[in-house]
C-alpha cells in the first residue's frame, strides 16, 4: 500500500494514486510512505524519485553505514521499530530515504504506532514540517518517546517481579522464565535505542539537514543516552533478581537435601542394630532371653531389647544434633 501526502491548499492532503507522479513535481510531495508495497509501487516510486529502494537484506544489515548514509542523491537511513506480542517484541526494520528536494520515502512491513502519531502531528501542525528532514527528525522524536514508555514499562515489570520474588518463599519455573523474558526484552530494547542512537549521530554530522533541526537532535540525543542508562539499570535489576532466585532455589535444595540426611543419620543406629540381630548365625544369645510369668506365659525379651535399642539410638541422635543446633 502506497499513501502519497501531498502539499497542497496549505494543507497535507493523503493520497493512494501512483499516478500522481505523472502530474506532479517534488515541491507538491512531502511524504511518501510505502507499507508492504507491490512491486509495481516500488518501480513508480523508484522512477519518480530517479533513487533505488533498499532491499530487505539491506535493510537488515548491522553495519554502521546500512544504519545511516548519505550519497550525491539521498541520505538513506534504516531503523529497528519494536512491534509488542503480548509480553514480548517482535523487531521490524524501517528504511528511510530523503531525497536532495526533501522529499521523504518510508518503506515498512508492519503498522506502527509511531507513524499514526506522526501522521496527527503532520495533520495538526504542517507548517512545522515544510521539509521531509523535519518530518524524519519528528518520527524520531515520537520514535523515542515511544522507546521511553516501553523501558518505563519494562522498569515497572521487574519492580512488580522483585516484589513477587520477596513475598515468596519458594521460587518456581514460571518465574525463572519471567526473568528470562525481561532480559531478553531489556536487551532488545537496548539494542534497539543504541540503534537510535547511531541514527542521531550521523545525523548530528551531516550538514545537509536545516539548521533548526540541529538543536532538537541535541536533546534528543540526550533522550537517547538517559534511556540507555534506564535500560542499564534494569538490566543490572534483573540480573540480581536472577541471581537471588537461583540463591533461594539452592536454599530451598539444601533444605530438602538437609531433610533427607538428616533422616538417613537418625535412623541409621536402628539399621544396624537391625543388621547385627538379622544375621543368620546359630549362636545368638538374645534369642533365647525370655521372661516367663507365674502363669507359664512367656516373652521373648530379645526381640524388645532390639526394638529397645533402635528407639535408644534414634532418639539420643535426635538429642544430639539438637544439642548442636543442628536441627
């Protein structure tokens, strides 16, 4: 889909019709945003701005150049946007080109809540944006005011998660791969702000933007360096958070390690109380200790005394660790 914003009537009129090229100059055209354009949107914008798109592999690339680069042309410019999915992101490239005459050419395969806000900014106030520069640097803008809400969210995220983690005394799965999750968000929006930033500082270098644009990327670039120390912090956050769960999860296997030990201590005098009177030899001299009543009844005491020793042994075990405080 292809959508043309035209200047016109001191107004910024929306238009779908690649015919437009064919009657129009680039003083009529501010913006040309193309979102999962068909081939033929692609040649009628690559022939009326006389430029080559960006190919999706170009886009996509990490180098410093891919991110931000100028030719005799155009100044070509690729930028990550987060999609959220739910609890996590889904990272979605942009491609931007500014032509010599100031016409900007966006090129994208998601929606974006960045471009419908700047789309109101554009209807509310087009004086402001009499060039594609100032209309980039103000996708920026919203761009990193967006970027800000996602690390205030992701703040607010692992502060709720700390304090689950201390009204807990037991830690399971689920939370470890909570944790799990915030890293690896916190850590693609990092990359996702420093990618901001190289933007900015190509930017910053040029000397093809207007003048007025310059002071604004200061404090956008300011923006930028605060969020990332943001996203530091959580990081940093989180990695102590996982840190102290694992250390609860080894406390919680040492007690049932501890249990278990101690159990197998105590009753291992009446196992070999009963190992010793479970032997099959002939000449057992308990075997034959019995205690016969007037009435002729008889009680076989060497079977008492065996029990006798297994409750003695087992309870001054007990006793003993208690004496050591080790239960």
């Amino acid at each position: 889909m292809i959508t043309i914003y035209l200047k016109q009537y001191n107004k910024i009129i929306r238009n779908a019709d690649p015919k437009l090229f064919d009657e129009l100059g680039y003083d009529d055209i501010l913006w040309i945003d193309l979102l999962n354009p068909t081939i033929k949107e692609q040649k009628a914008v690559e022939g009326f701005m006389e430029i080559s798109l960006q190919t999706k592999q170009q886009v996509e690339e990490i180098e410093s150049t891919s991110k931000y680069s100028e030719t005799e042309n155009a100044i070509i410019s690729n930028s990550n946007f987060f999609v959220p999915t739910g609890d996590s992101f889904v990272v979605q490239p942009v491609s931007f080109i500014i032509s010599n005459e100031g016409v900007l050419v966006s090129v994208r395969t998601a929606e974006f809540r960045t471009f419908r806000e700047a789309e109101k900014r554009l209807q509310m106030s087009y004086r402001s944006f009499s060039t594609g520069y100032h209309l980039f640097i103000s996708l920026l803008e919203v761009r990193i005011d967006y970027d800000a809400d996602l690390v205030e969210m992701i703040a607010k995220q692992v502060a709720a998660l700390s304090k689950d983690i201390n009204s807990e005394d037991s830690i399971d799965k689920k939370v470890i791969h909570r944790i799990n999750a915030l890293l690896e968000s916190t850590m693609l929006l990092r990359e996702n702000i420093f990618d901001r930033q190289r933007v900015l500082s190509g930017i910053l270098r040029s000397e093809r933007f207007p003048n007025d644009i310059y002071p604004r990327l200061q404090l956008m670039i300011k923006d930028v360096n605060s969020l990332i120390n943001h996203a530091d912090f959580s990081f940093q956050r989180l990695d102590y958070i996982q840190d102290a769960a694992l250390g609860l999860i080894n406390i919680e296997q040492n007690e049932i390690v501890k249990i278990f030990s101690v159990a197998a201590v105590i009753f291992m005098p009446a196992t070999l109380v009963a190992s010793i009177y479970g032997m099959n030899f002939h000449a057992m001299p308990e075997l034959d200790w019995v205690y016969t009543f007037p009435d002729g009844t008889t009680v076989p005491l060497g079977y008492l005394f065996a029990i006798g020793l297994m409750i003695l042994f087992s309870a001054g075990t007990i006793w003993f660790f208690r004496y050591k405080k080790w239960l």
